[in-house]
C-alpha cells in the first residue's frame, strides 16, 4: 500500500503543507505514523480525498458530449505555420499542448488568453508509475 508524507501530498494536491496539515487537524484527512514516526497519508484516502474535493472550472460550452475527459483552461500559448500549428493551454495545474491545422486555430480563434475547453478522447493512454 501507497503512503505519502504531507509534503508529498500537498504536492500531488497542488496547495501547501500548511493546508494539508490544517485538513489533518480538522480530519479530512486520516493520518498514521510510519516506521520513522513521521505522519503519512495512506495512498487510497488520499486518492478518495482529490477526487472528492476536485475543483473543476466550469464549461462555457453547454455542450454535452460522449467524451469525459474535458479540461476548461486558458490558451497560453500558439505556434503555426501555413498548415499545422502548436496549442498550448493552461487548464488548472495541467499544460495540455494539441496539433491542429492552422485553419482550425483560426476558425476557432485561439490565441493567447483565450477561455477553451480540451477534449481528450484517446484510447491510448500510457499510465506510469515511479520506482520506489
């Protein structure tokens, strides 16, 4: 089983040890001790925890779709050619790069700061893990 100290987990969480060790205070999250007494977090209550608490911004579209994996961002960043052009948006801690025709960039109107939506549908998705 997965255990993850708070410094670990803020991190996955994307906020600070401080925030992390006040959700342990009020017990939104449950904690143990390891073999070193330190307090550690056990990989499922977290994993239930950041999908319980994940803060989706909302979709501008309205449109529903078969297709889950939708992340609303903002466009940082935009490289094309005559033909083919580079997407890179911002959607929460995530940076989310697509290739496009440059027809689409421009019918679409992305550019730097503007709000889109990214929609993932693959049935490819490679999952890795780190050596511990």
């Amino acid at each position: 089983m997965a255990y993850f100290r708070i410094s670990e987990a803020a991190g996955l969480l994307a906020v600070s040890d401080d925030t992390v060790r006040r959700w342990v205070d009020t017990g939104k999250l449950p904690v143990s001790r390891d073999a070193s007494n330190r307090q550690v977090i056990d990989g499922v209550a977290l994993a239930e925890f950041a999908r319980r608490t994940a803060n989706e911004a909302p979709d501008p579209s309205g449109v529903a779709r078969s297709a889950r994996n939708r992340m609303v961002g903002l466009v940082t960043a935009v490289q094309a050619d005559r033909v083919m052009a580079q997407v890179e948006m911002q959607c929460g801690p995530h940076r989310v790069v697509s290739l496009m025709s440059t027809e689409a960039v421009r019918d679409l109107g992305l550019e730097p700061g503007v709000l889109a939506v990214a929609v993932i549908k693959s049935t490819n998705v490679v999952v890795e893990t780190p050596h511990r």
